[in-house]
C-alpha cells in the first residue's frame, strides 16, 4: 500500500514542469529508485523532495507535504513530520495565503508537540503557526502564540526570544493596545540591543517612534528618532535614515514648528544622497520640501523643486502621485491660483478618500474647505470642514483612549513590579524576627490610635455620602414623578379637551362668521402645542429615532440656526422610559443653544459605538465657563441634565469655553438597557 502511495505521488502532472532541470532530474530519479527502496530510504527520499520544493511555488507542493508528513508520522520520525508541518504551515500562508487550511493543519499537529524530541521546532512552530494568526487578522490568538513561542524560544536561547517579542508589539498595534505595544517594542529593543542585533535594535526604536507620534506623544517621539539617528550615524546599520527625518518633519507640522519641519526635510535629501534607496524616496521626500516652503514664503524655492520633480514622469505617477499633487496644489494655493490649486487637490481627495489613512483624508478635507473658501464656495467649504472636524474628532478621540490605555497598562506595570518589590521585602523581613517583633511593639500602640482616627474620618464619610445619595435620589424622584405628571396632563388634553375641541372647531367652520372657526383653529394647535411639550407624541407613535428627527428638524424649521443631524436608528437599543429621557436631555441642550449660545450651526449625531448610544451635541456659539456655571444658582438645566444621566446610567461629558463653542456627549450602555 505505501509502495502505490509513492508511486502515485511521484507520477503526478507537475512532475513534467520543465523550470527547474535539477529538481527535475532528482525528482526522476527519485521515481526510479522508490521501487526498491525500504522505507527508511523512502523517508529520506520525501525528506530531500520535500525540503526542495519548500519555495517552490509553481510545484504541487501541497501533495509532497502532506505525504511527507503522513509517512513521517507512520515511521514514527515525529520530529521530520514536524519540520514539514511548518514548513508547510509557512507556504500556505505567504505562497497561497490559504489561511483556513494552515489553521486546520496547526490544530491536527498539536498533538505530536507532546512527542517532539529535538531543539528549536517547538519555538519555530508557534512562531510559523502565529504568523497565520496575524496575517489573517486575528490578533489575540497570535498573541497567544507568539508568546509560546518567546516561552520556548528562552528555553532553547533561539532567535524567536526577540523576534517574538517585537511580533507581539507589533499584534498589540494592530489590535488597538498601544500601551501593552509600546511596553513590549520596549522589551524588544533591549533584547535586540543585548543580542548586538543592530539593524533590528534601530528598526525596533522607529516603530516606537511612529507609535508615540500616531497616538499624540510629540515629544517622546521625537526623543526616540533623535536617539535613533545617534546610534545610526554611529553604527552605520540603518538604510532608511532619511525616512526618520521625514517623519520627524511631519511631526513638525502637526504641532506647527515651521522652521524645523523645513530643516528636517532638508536633512532627509542630505540623507538620501547615500542611501540604497535613494531613487525611490527622493521624489517623496522632494514633494514634501516643496509644500513645506510653499506654505512658509519661499514660494521661489518651491517652484524650482517642483520643476526639478517634474523633468522625470516617474516622480509624478504611481506611487509618487500622491506626493505630487500635495505639492502641486500646495504650490498654486501659494500663487493665488485657486482654481488649479482645487484641480489638483481633487486629484489626490479621490487617492485619498479610499484608504485608511484618515490623517491624509482630514488634511486634504481642510485644504479643499480653504480653497473653497477663496473661490466663495461658502457650502462646499463648509461641507469639506464639517468632514475635517468629524475626522478630527475622531481620531482625537482614538489617540485619547489609547493614551488613557498606555498610562493605565503603565500603572499596572508599576504596581506588578511594586507588589514584587514588596514580596521581596517581606521575605528579607522574615529573616530578622527579633527587629520584626520591636516594630510590632512600636507600630501596634500607634496603629490603635490611628485606627480611631480613621475609624472617625470613615464614618463621617459615609454619612455625607448617604445624606448626597438620598438627595440625589429624591431628586430623580421628582424627575421621574414630573414625567408622570406631563405624560398623564398630555394624554388627557389629548383625549378629552382635545377631542371635544376638534368638534367644536368643525362645527364653528359651518357658520358664516369665518372668525370663530379660526379662532378655534389655532386655540387647537395651541393645546396640541401644550400637550407636544408635555409629552412628545412622535416618541409613543414613531419611535426614538423619529422623535428625534422630528424634535430637530422642527428646530431647523422655526430658527435661523443651521442644523446638522447624523441619526442612527437606535429603537431596538433603548426602553421607553429611557428613550424619554435622551429626548428630554437633547430638548433641554438645545434649547439652552437657542437662548444662550449665539450661535450659528448646531451638529447633532446619534450613533451607536461599542455597545453604548452616545448623542453628541456641538454648537459654534459664544461658549461658556463651565466650572463656574455648574456651581451656581444659574446651572438648574445642566444639573437636571446631570440628574437625568445618573437615572439612565448614562455618563455625561461637556466641554466648553469662553468664545469656543460647546460640545455636550452623553453615553449610555446599551447593556444597562
């Protein structure tokens, strides 16, 4: 049976490829002489066919592996069978990218890592079977995995210890942790740096340098590249040294440091004159100089780099499109040129707007409001700003959680290694039981008399927060009942006075005095008026979602405010009860902009994000001091606003200052519903 196995094996079609003579010759061979090989000989014979064709992707590899492992299994060779299973584990993911069939073979072959007897296949599968993990997006488990293999890779002292180690940094960026990722880029750089490891010592401090930037750490970012291109002068071993000066330009702009954005790039050209890759980031790195000077006066300087860039057709297209265009429009924009400046800056918005790179989107959203702007494209400029804001915001408030998560995985740390710390001097204090018992002695008489005192602040403290806790009870108790009350006045008016009401207004319109029956008329919008404030109808008939709708743009209708409303549909999230109360919440906010805020737009957005229905409202207006109005006499809607939020579970958020508008966010879990 074994014998026809091989033999089919060995006769099929992809035997004939004529790329590789020698491989083509062994491979006959091979075939010849498996008829009389024992089965030793034949594992040796699939071991070197199988170890041969490992890159070879115009052969049907999958057939050899698969054999190869099956009959490694059979002669009981575990460790041969291992080799080929993840040499077979990385040519389904990087030459067929079959990612579903390389996780079906990682899980048949975990039960032969029991039976592995020799050193390093145990770390190099899990980095293989990891790698699988990654590249398919699934990032916790390839975390898992890679930190198998750092666990191995320290027992057999193997290159995955720091590869592993910057693989998983590398997982945790992709899954959003930036602070576990930048702990361990840490831990990575340290081990290449011991292991003499240069290059991926260097290459491990720019991916720290580009994680601080991306997440808002200017400064630290900085400090890192600086320190990078110290040790890179020094070692002559990082090939992209320019590159950090790019991006260290770029950090310049975001936070307006002109001059040395300027210097930066010019360091970057200076830098690439040597560099291996000098044709290919020179055009880049030429196109960014030339925004810079465009945008600082040196208008002449910039048009003569852009002449430079444009006398080679490669430096405009492809790629290199992107650059160029940025400094073509950048370079009309500065030349008053304000229709081209627009032709070119919808060149590269319509490059931009379908990738992920919402930092370039958002510039190109700002220069397409500016230059809309210039032309007198009020709409359009307003468009593109609202686009720009949104982006902003957006990412602001990405680089705000991932900030509050690497200050919270670095108290962690701390407090892990703290508690260590303390074990260890417990330890040392068990080993002096005499000096032990003297500060019992010293320490006990005085921990009595500050356990009194403690004991005397806590219970104070318990009663202050009781006597607040049933303020604030009684408080959304009068809330609650309010609503009770408006919803039974509303649905009576409704019911009775307004029924009877209608007839009255019919039978009036068939006299002849049309008076009486536009009297009657408006004396019923007036109760309907009455009865909507009490209790909003579209809410129990509509839903959520239409109320709001219907709440705005009633607004829109009746005021010179401009308002701008992005609405989930929310209705199956939320009770009724509590969808009473958001509406309420965005009925007093509003109202509050329409009295106080002299503003001119109002942008409203309803959407649901991670499980929690969060209402933004953002208005233009003259902004307020909030410390101050939330402590007066004068804050009775922010405090039923707030009252409102502890009754929903909802968290509520306001941010505003004197001649900056306002912006109001309330958050409620979908899971409290």
């Amino acid at each position: 049976m074994r014998l026809s196995i091989l033999i089919l094996l060995f006769t099929i079609p992809v035997l004939s490829l004529s790329q590789d003579k020698d491989l083509e010759y062994n491979k006959s061979n091979w075939k010849n002489a498996v008829k009389d090989a024992t089965d030793n000989e034949r594992l040796k014979f699939l071991d070197s066919l199988a170890g041969a064709i490992r890159y070879d992707s115009t052969f049907n590899s999958d057939s050899i592996f698969r054999v190869t492992i099956s009959f490694a299994q059979k002669m009981d060779s575990i460790n041969m069978a291992m080799k080929h299973a993840i040499n077979f584990i990385n040519y389904l993911n990087y030459e067929t990218n079959d990612y579903k069939e390389a996780k079906n073979l990682i899980k048949s072959t975990y039960p032969l890592l029991a039976k592995v007897s020799k050193p390093n296949i145990l770390d190099d599968f899990y980095y293989e079977a990891a790698y699988v993990y990654y590249e398919s997006r699934h990032f916790e488990e390839a975390i898992k995995l890679f930190d198998s293999a750092y666990v191995y890779a320290k027992k057999y002292n193997s290159k995955y210890i720091e590869l592993s180690k910057f693989s998983i940094a590398m997982a945790h960026v992709n899954n959003g942790k930036f602070g576990e990722a930048s702990i361990e880029l840490q831990k990575a750089a340290l081990l290449f740096q011991n292991k003499k490891d240069t290059l991926m010592w260097l290459n491990a401090k720019n991916s720290m340098s580009i994680l601080y930037s991306k997440n808002g750490f200017f400064k630290e970012a900085k400090e890192e590249r600086n320190e990078l291109i110290k040790l890179a002068k020094i070692s002559n071993s990082f090939p992209n040294l320019a590159l950090v000066y790019y991006n260290n330009a770029a950090d310049d702009n975001k936070i307006n440091l002109q001059d040395s954005r300027i210097k930066n790039l010019k360091l970057a050209l200076v830098e690439n004159q040597t560099s291996e890759n000098k044709a290919h980031f020179e055009p880049a790195l030429k196109a960014g100089l030339t925004a810079a000077l465009a945008e600082n006066d040196s208008l002449y300087q910039a048009q003569n780099l852009l002449k430079e860039l444009e006398m080679e057709v490669d430096n405009m297209t492809g790629q290199n499109a992107h650059y160029y265009l940025n400094a073509k429009m950048r370079v009309a924009f500065a030349q008053n040129d304000y229709e081209n400046a627009l032709k070119y800056a919808l060149k590269l918005y319509d490059l931009k707007i379908g990738g992920d790179q919402y930092e370039e989107i958002q510039e190109a959203e700002l220069f397409l409001s500016q230059v809309y702007q210039r032309i007198g494209n009020n709409d359009q400029a307003f468009s593109h700003f609202k686009n720009y804001t949104k982006i902003k915001d957006s990412i602001g408030s990405i680089q705000k959680t991932r900030v509050l998560a690497y200050y919270q995985t670095i108290y962690e740390t701390e407090k892990r290694d703290l508690t260590i710390q303390n074990q260890n001097s417990n330890i040392a204090l068990l080993d002096s039981e005499n000096k032990q018992k003297n500060q019992w002695l010293l320490f006990g008489g005085l921990g009595l008399l500050g356990l009194f005192g403690f004991m005397t602040i806590v219970r104070s403290n318990n009663n202050n927060k009781r006597r607040q806790k049933q303020q604030e009870l009684f408080t959304q108790d009068i809330i609650n009942t309010q609503e009770q009350e408006r919803t039974r006045l509303a649905f009576e008016l409704h019911d009775s006075v307004g029924q009877q009401l209608m007839l009255l207004t019919r039978k009036l319109k068939t006299i002849e005095d049309p008076l009486f029956g536009t009297l009657a008329s408006d004396t019923l919008d007036n109760l309907r008026t009455i009865s909507q404030g009490l209790y909003p109808a579209a809410l129990e008939r509509l839903g959520f979602t239409a109320a709001i709708s219907d709440l705005v743009n009633e607004m829109d209708e009746k005021t010179d405010v401009f308002f701008t409303l992005e609405l989930e549909n929310t209705d199956q999230l939320i009770s009724k009860d509590k969808a009473l109360h958001l509406y309420r919440m965005l009925q007093e906010a509003l109202n509050n902009v329409l009295k106080h805020a002299d503003a001119k737009a109002v942008f409203v957005r309803i959407e649901n994000t991670s499980n929690t229905i969060v209402m933004t409202i953002k208005d233009n207006g003259k902004g307020f001091d909030y410390n101050h109005a939330v402590n007066t006499s004068k804050s009775l809607g922010m405090k039923s606003l707030m009252e409102r939020c502890k009754i929903i579970s909802a968290q509520l958020e306001i941010e505003s200052s004197l001649g900056k508008g306002t912006q109001l966010i309330i958050k409620l879990p979908v899971r409290n519903i």
